[in-house]
C-alpha cells in the first residue's frame, strides 16, 4: 500500500514538476546538454584519430626497422661467404652467428610491423566511424539550434496571444461587474412595476383608498354640474344627462 502510495506522490510531483517549468528554460536545457554531447564525441574522435596517427609514426619506424635488419642480414651473409672463400672457418662462423641473430630480429621487426598495420586498419576504420559520428552529430546539433528558434517563435506567439486573451477576459469581466445587463435592468423595471401596482391595489383595499375614490367621484359629479351652469348662461343648448332633459321638458 505504502509503495502505491509513494508511486502515486512520484507521479504526481513529476506531472507538476513538468507543468512548472518553463518551456524556454527546457528549450536551453535541451540544447547545452545536446552541446556537453557533442564535445564529448569530439573528444573521443580526437583520441581515435590520436591513435591512428600514433600507429602511422610507428609503422613508419617499425619499417625502417625492418629494413635496417634485412640489409644487416645480407651483409653478415656476404661477410660469411667472403670468409668462406678466404677459408677462413672462424669468420665464416663469426658472420654466420651473426647473420642468424640479424634474422631473428628481422623476423621479429617484421611480425611488429605486421601487427601494427592491422592496428592501423582498425584505427583507420574507428577513425572514419568517429568523424561520421561527429559530422552526424553536429547536423543534429544544428537541427536542434533550428528547432530552438522555431519553438521559441512559437512560444512568443503563444505568450502574446495568451497576453490578449487575459486582456480581453479582463476586459469583459470589468464590463460584467461594472455595467448591468440588459436583463437586470428589465428585470428591475418589472419588479418596481410590480410594486407600485401592489401599492395601489393595497390602498385601495384601505379605508382611506375608498374614502378617496369617493371625493374623486363627487369632484365629477360637480365639475359636471358647473359645466351644465356655464352652458345655460351662454344659451347652449340642452344638457346632455337624459336625467336633467326630463326634468326641462316637464317643466315646460
């Protein structure tokens, strides 16, 4: 259970971790550490190269060793022969010793050689493959230098658009806060409505709402009666209440 745990926090720190970090700073990274490789492999083919070089100078000796060694073997041979011809057995046996003992060495400055010319195929051969490894590398080096630039344009591009996004977020979330809504604004209108309605529906439902109802029709009733006044003092005509014309007619 505890290693369940331990895995999960491992993960999760990692995935945070991950989230944090700035993408330019990963850029760089990716890059010196691609750099620390390239100079390591430099290093590397350098000494590789080194060696072969090193192998082309002792070949070079070792063939001038070679060469010394055959031509003192021939000319302990020659000697050997002269002594023979003078009947001279100590010589002959003298340069004869001599010969044998230039031989083995011959025999031996040629086995160096040899040796050392297949280290140098090989050499030459992981000196080849170093280079290749470095010209590879270095192309690699110069795609990832590219790459940098295209993902660091991206990366501008994306801050900026990020930058106007916040800015018009902001922008409409000053405008939420501070200026109502259209629906707010009907919304209120409809509730004052509302209200003032209540109001007057409770009023009239009082004493003094009906009390004032009554007054306003006797204001009618009178402001009706003057009018009638003001028309028969100017001689015009009848009234036009049915009730007051019966009452004329009567009279008459």
């Amino acid at each position: 259970m505890f290693k369940r745990i331990w895995a999960y926090l491992k993960a999760l720190f990692k995935s945070s971790a991950e989230k944090a970090m700035d993408p330019e700073i990963e850029i760089q990274a990716a890059i010196d550490e691609a750099k620390k490789r390239d100079q390591q492999l430099r290093n590397q083919a350098a000494k590789v190269i080194a060696h072969r070089t090193q192998l082309e100078a002792k070949i070079e000796k070792a063939a001038e060793d070679v060469g010394e060694a055959r031509e003192m073997a021939k000319q302990a041979l020659l000697k050997a022969e002269d002594a023979k011809a003078a009947g001279d057995v100590a010589a002959q046996e003298k340069w004869t010793k001599a010969a044998q003992a230039i031989a083995m060495k011959l025999q031996a400055a040629e086995n160096n050689l040899n040796s050392l010319k297949q280290q140098y195929e090989v050499a030459t051969d992981q000196a080849e493959q170093a280079k290749e490894a470095v010209q590879s590398n270095a192309m690699r080096l110069q795609e990832l230098s590219a790459k940098r630039m295209e993902l660091l344009g991206s990366l501008q591009q994306a801050k900026m658009q990020e930058a106007v996004n916040q800015a018009v977020q902001s922008m409409s979330s000053t405008m939420e806060d501070q200026l109502p809504s259209l629906d707010k604004v009907e919304e209120k209108i409809e509730q004052r409505k509302s209200e003032a309605m209540a109001r007057a529906e409770l009023h009239e439902a009082t004493p003094e709402g009906a009390e004032a109802e009554l007054r306003e029709a006797i204001n009618v009733a009178q402001a009706d009666a003057k009018l009638e006044e003001l028309k028969r003092e100017l001689g015009l005509g009848g009234s036009t209440d049915t009730s007051t014309g019966e009452a004329e007619a009567t009279e008459a």
